[in-house]
C-alpha cells in the first residue's frame, strides 16, 4: 500500500512537473520574445521568431524521450554487437560467426519462419471469415466481442489458460487438460503436446492465433462495412452468388487493409518472447530468436551474442519499416 | 446483404460463427471454473464435469483397538469414514486387492472375525464377541461420489501465499505512471506534427512512424547498460520504478504521437484558425481546444498503453527485476509455472488474478480499444 501511495505521488509529481515544463517554456518564450502591446515590425519580429521556437518546446520532451529509448539503442545494439560479453574489447564479426554456426539459433530462425508462415496467415483468414460472417448475423455484436476478448489477456495469461488445455497425464489415469481428454474420448492415445518436436511449434502458435485473430476481426470489419454499396449491388444484378461477391468483389478492394493486419501480425511474432518462455523456455526444440535473445542476455549474461540476435531480429524488421513509412506518407501528404 | 437471409446457407453461417465463439471461449471458461473448483477435485477430474459430482476411490483407517467401546456385551469401534466432508458412498472392502467388494450399507465378515458395517453416509461400525486388540486399525476402502465443491480458498490461498497480492499492487504501480506519462508527452509533440509549420515535420512524421514498429529488443541491452551507468552515479540502484515508467513511456511514444497526430490533423481547421486570429497562443488552443476535442483519441491511447503495460513481461523483468518484492503479477506467473507446475488449482487462480483487471477494461471501454485500433494500423494504399 506504502509503495502504491508511493507512486500515486510520483506520478502526480511527474504529471505536474510536466505540465509545468510546457507551461512555464511557452510562458518564458512569450516573455522574451513579446508581441503582444509592442510596434508594427518588432512584434512581427518576435512573433516570427517565437514561432519557429514553439514547435521544438513542444515536441521536445517526446524527441528525447524517443532518442534516449529507440534511436540511441538501435546503434548502442550495433556496438554492443561488435564487442565481447562484457562490451570492453572489440572482437568484430565473431558473434554473427558464433551465431551462424549455433545450433540452437538455426533452430530459432526455422521455428520463426514457421511462426511468421502460419499465425499471421491463420490468424488474418480467421479474423476475415469471422468479420465477414458476424456482419451478416443479428447476434455478431456480441460473437465479436467474445472472439476479440482474448487480446486484452496477458501473453503469460494466455500461456497458463492452453497449457492447462495441454495439460497430459500418465495414460490410465483421468485426463484432466481438454485436449488429451478429446482424444481419449475418440479413442487416441494422450500425448504430451508441448514437448513433441516440430509439433509443439504449432500449439505454442495456437495461442498467438487465439490472441491475434480478434485484432483482425476488428480491423477487417471495419473495412469490409467501408466496401461502396454500389459494387455490391452491381454484383448482385448482374447474377453473382454470396462466394462470387466474397472473393471477386470484397476481397480485392480490402487487400490493403489485409495486408496491413498481416505485416502488424508479422511484427508481434517476430518479437514473441512470452509465449515460448512461459510454455517451454525453448526446451523441446521450440526455441525463437526474441527467447534466445532474452536467455543470452540474461542467463548467460553475454550482451555480445545478445545484441547479435537483437539485430537479426530488426534486420527482419526492416522491410516492414520500409513499407510503413512509404505507406504512411502517401496518407498523411493526403492532409 | 448478399445472401438472402432465409437462404439455408445463413444457417450454416450461423452454426459456424457460434462454433467458433464456443471455440475461443472455452480455453478462458475452462479457466476461471477450474480456479473455483475445490483442488482435489480439480486435480483428479476435468473441468467440464464440475457440475456433476466425482467419484473418488481412496482408503480410511480406522482407530485402534484402544477406541473400542463395550456395548451390549459386543465391543465395538465405531465412526465416519467421510470424516464430516460430503459424499455418497457407493461400496466399499477391506482388502486393496477389491476394494470395491461390498455395496454401501451390508455388513461384511473381516478375517479376524469381527463384523464391519459401512452405511451410505460413511458411517461404519466394527464389532466383535470379544475384545479387539492391536494398535493398528482396520483399513476401510471405499468408492465415494463427491458432490461438486465450488470453493474460492484457491484464491485466498494465492494471495495469501503465494505473493499475488504485493504484485498485483507491483503491477499497478508499474502501469498506471507508464499509461499517463506517454500521454501528456505525446499530446504536445502530436499537436505541433499536426498543426505547427516547421522545417523537417514531413522527416520527423516518417521517423515516428518507422519507429512504430522498432522491435522491443533492439533497446534492452543498451538502456539496461545505461540505466546502470546514471543510477551508478547518482548513487541508486539502476533498477526500479522510475526506470520502467520511462522505458514503458519510450516505447509507448511512437504509437501515442501517431495516433494523436491523425487524429488531431482531422480536426477543423475553421476553429484553431479563427482561435488564433483571436488572438488565443498555441499554448492556449492546445489546452483549451485540442485537448478536450482529442478525447476519444486519448482515450483511446490510455486503454492500449494500459493493457500493454499491465500484460507486459519483457520490459518489468528486465527493468524492475525478478525478485520477489519486484515481481509483477506476469512475471510472478511465470515463477509459479516453473516452481507450481502441477499445482492447477495455484495456477488456475493466479491467472485468473492477473487477467481479471485488463478484461475488466476491455468490456468496459471496448468501444475506445476498437476504435484506437483502426486509427492505430497503418492504413495501406
């Protein structure tokens, strides 16, 4: 309770000093360069002047909070990527050579190609069906929120609540975890899910798809009700049946907004960290790059290989990137 | 709208969609019953039966020779196999090789030619002609059908003993400074990319953007470095509260300016110019003007920044650290998955603790969430 009064007063010290860094620097700046009350030329002067200083008071808070915490880091990683595990001698390309040759990392980069293979394409195709058939269906409302519900639950949540799905016991005995309780019931044998090889990638995948299938929905919905009426219409007078219309009308003026649901889904998995450490820790060949990189760093306390994989990670980013900024450029040149 | 709505496929449409609700709510239902299930009989039966009562197969001793009382020239020991919990028994035996030999309520020969007798209720009597002896009593096997037990001592156990409560608190602090931070940072900086002329404002909109999606990792090693370099010379641990509060307030900046700025570059230019032809500061429209009408778009923010920041793992273990006092209610999940593993009726509750809060918002403000998500994807051509 002390350490929760703690930080409420924390908190509201930080918002006031806040509020007051924009308060007093728009007031000081008014102070120096004054308009208001003075002649013609020097007001226009001072009020020239203020305005090409006022943006930079306002943003300047956010661009060193962005420069300290995002930019810094992204060549603080390139150094550290460069240097032994304490980051004192400088040992070159070692770590990417180390790296390459890791067994354990190969295993993280094939793990990550099937994750980035199969959840943002199941998890885009279940979202688009469910969209697409809750639209059309008095009760949708509420059958979305249900199936949108899961992305407000913690990765480590999500974790606990299919591990208990996967929970195996001792054949003979009552399965209690509703997976190996399904397949007792049609007459299978009861595996332990999350330690079979290659296999348990897709039910550690499984979970992501239950998170992010939700975020789809949403987003493709909505882009879906944006479809004009009128191509529809046209379709439907000139004879088009409901798959027709769904997959030669809707579907290629939504591609846009597909395939931003796609790259979003792309991005969490390649950070996906949680999920892995908390259903295997990699064990059981499941290992991927971001738990790797977390267990470099933080058990085996070598910041060297630890930045590597950090960098593997952004390479693969990258693209991504590119792709946003041209994307948001065009949109935002609209304004 | 395409297909008729009497047309025998919107059954099929119908049917689907509430298989796939049933689908995805299962796991969370499954969840939050298991966490009211009383432990024994969640460890011995699956969640789906808690309605129906379980049966359990155990064994009971009874007392020693040194309980027998004389009665009616019999001697006799006598008791409640069930030992005041409820149930039915259904049969019972003395001997592990069938221990389901008798039905409930006959009477059986023991070998010592005493007399047993197990009622429904789990009472049972043991007679015989002559005195009993040996310390060692009659063991008693029994079938017992339990009734459903619903319980919220998993509960109380968890955060009791096993530390929730401090990290439930932990979590709290940790996201409720990291929510409003970002916020008051981010609405000035998107007020002057939405409506201050500035040379380099296209250059800077693009950075935020391409920063958006920076992975997480690519910082934590050099601000960990860093954090340990500034508490180093200002004598404090590099670990703690205000440093997470920051990097929570870095990392959430990107998205926050972005979809601030959108949404304040969509408002009517008519009412900030005509504030400004009245003379009004930009101090003055951002405070008086922008910040109210940006509401829903604050809103918005605080609901994703919340959730990021009460769910996240990464950035309070690595930043606040992984000991106990420090633990927050994710990362005193994992602890638990790895040190309770099997223990269900701990794990079922603890997860049930830390997700209660985030679901609580989502219903509540589902409305913001799904309209700061559309505004938040950047859109494509």
């Amino acid at each position: 309770m002390q350490q929760l009064f703690a930080a409420i007063v924390t908190m509201a010290l930080g918002v006031l000093a806040c509020a007051a860094y924009f308060y007093l620097s728009n007031l000081l700046l008014d102070r120096i360069f004054p308009s208001k009350n003075r002649s013609g030329p020097e007001a226009s002067r001072n009020l020239r002047i203020a305005g090409a200083i006022r943006p930079w008071l306002f943003l300047g808070p956010a661009l060193i909070a962005l420069g300290l915490f995002l930019v810094y880091p992204v060549f603080g990683t390139l150094w550290y990527s460069l240097h032994d595990r304490n980051g004192t001698t400088f040992v070159g390309l070692e770590n990417f050579r180390w790296l390459f040759q890791d067994g354990e990392f190969r295993q993280s980069i094939f793990n990550n190609f099937l994750w980035l293979l199969v959840v943002p394409a199941l998890s885009t195709f279940f979202g688009l069906i469910i969209a697409a058939m809750t639209d059309r269906i008095a009760w949708g409302g509420f059958a979305k929120t249900l199936i949108f519900m899961p992305m407000a639950i913690s990765f480590v949540g999500a974790s606990v609540i299919w591990k208990f799905i996967y929970d195996y016991r001792g054949e003979g005995s009552e399965q209690i975890g509703l997976l190996n309780a399904l397949v007792v019931y049609f007459g299978g044998e009861p595996q332990a899910w999350i330690s079979l090889p290659f296999w348990n990638n897709f039910f550690l995948m499984a979970i992501l798809i239950w998170i992010q299938t939700g975020f789809a929905m949403v987003i493709l919905s909505a882009a879906l009700r944006g479809i004009p009426e009128e191509t529809v219409e046209a379709a439907v007078i000139d004879g088009a049946n409901g798959f027709q219309i769904f997959f030669k009308i809707m579907i290629p003026q939504i591609w846009g907004t597909i395939a931003v649901v796609w790259t979003t889904i792309t991005i969490l998995v390649l950070k996906v960290f949680d999920i892995v450490l908390a259903m295997t820790n990699g064990q059981w060949q499941s290992q991927v790059l971001a738990n790797l990189m977390f267990s470099w760093m933080f058990r085996g306390s070598d910041n060297g290989r630890g930045a590597a994989i950090a960098l593997v990670i952004m390479v693969l980013v990258i693209p991504i990137i590119y792709w946003n900024i041209r994307n948001a450029r065009r949109e935002m040149g609209g304004r | 709208m395409i297909a008729s709505t009497r047309s025998p496929l919107m059954w099929l449409v119908h049917l689907t969609v509430a298989a796939l609700v049933i689908l995805w709510t299962i796991p969370t239902a499954g969840l939050l019953i298991s966490s009211l299930r009383d432990k024994d009989q969640l460890a011995s039966s699956g969640w789906w039966t808690a309605l129906s009562s379980s049966t359990q197969s155990t064994v009971f001793r009874a007392p020693g020779a040194e309980a027998q009382v004389e009665k009616d020239g019999r001697f006799v020991i006598s008791g409640n196999i069930l030992q005041g919990q409820g149930g039915k028994i259904s049969a019972f035996g003395f001997n592990s090789r069938d221990p389901g030999a008798f039905e409930a309520g006959t009477s059986t020969t023991l070998p010592g030619n005493e007399t047993l007798t197990v009622a429904e209720d789990g009472a049972f009597e043991i007679s015989s002609p002559t005195a009993m002896e040996g310390n060692r009593g009659q063991r008693i096997f029994y079938t017992v059908a339990v009734p459903p037990r619903f319980t919220l001592d998993n509960y109380r156990e968890v955060l009791r003993a096993e530390g929730l409560a401090a990290s439930f608190i932990n979590s709290l602090t940790v996201a409720i400074p990291a929510t409003i931070i970002p916020i008051l940072i981010a609405a000035f900086a998107a007020y002057a990319l939405a409506w201050m002329p500035f040379p380099g404002r296209a250059l800077l909109a693009a950075v935020i953007v391409g920063l958006l999606v920076v992975p997480l990792q690519m910082s934590l090693i050099p601000l960990l470095k860093m954090y340990n370099t500034v508490g180093g010379l200002l004598g404090v641990p590099g670990k703690g509260y205000v440093g997470v509060w920051l990097a929570h307030t870095g990392f959430g900046l990107p998205l926050a300016i972005y979809l601030l700025r959108n949404y304040m570059a969509g408002l009517p230019r008519e009412i900030i110019e005509s504030a400004r032809v009245d003379g009004a500061s930009d101090f003055e429209i951002f405070v008086k003007i922008i910040l109210p009408l940006s509401f829903p778009a604050l809103a918005s923010f605080a609901i994703f920044q919340f959730l990021w920041t009460w769910n996240d793992l990464l950035v309070a273990m690595v930043f606040l650290g992984t000991g106990n006092d420090e633990l927050v209610l994710t990362g005193r999940l994992v602890n638990l998955l790895g040190s309770r593993g099997g223990n269900w009726e701990i794990l079922t509750a603890s997860a049930f603790i830390t997700i209660i809060v985030p679901l609580f918002v989502f219903f509540a403000l589902q409305r913001f969430l799904v309209r700061g998500l559309l505004a938040g994807s950047v859109k494509g051509g």
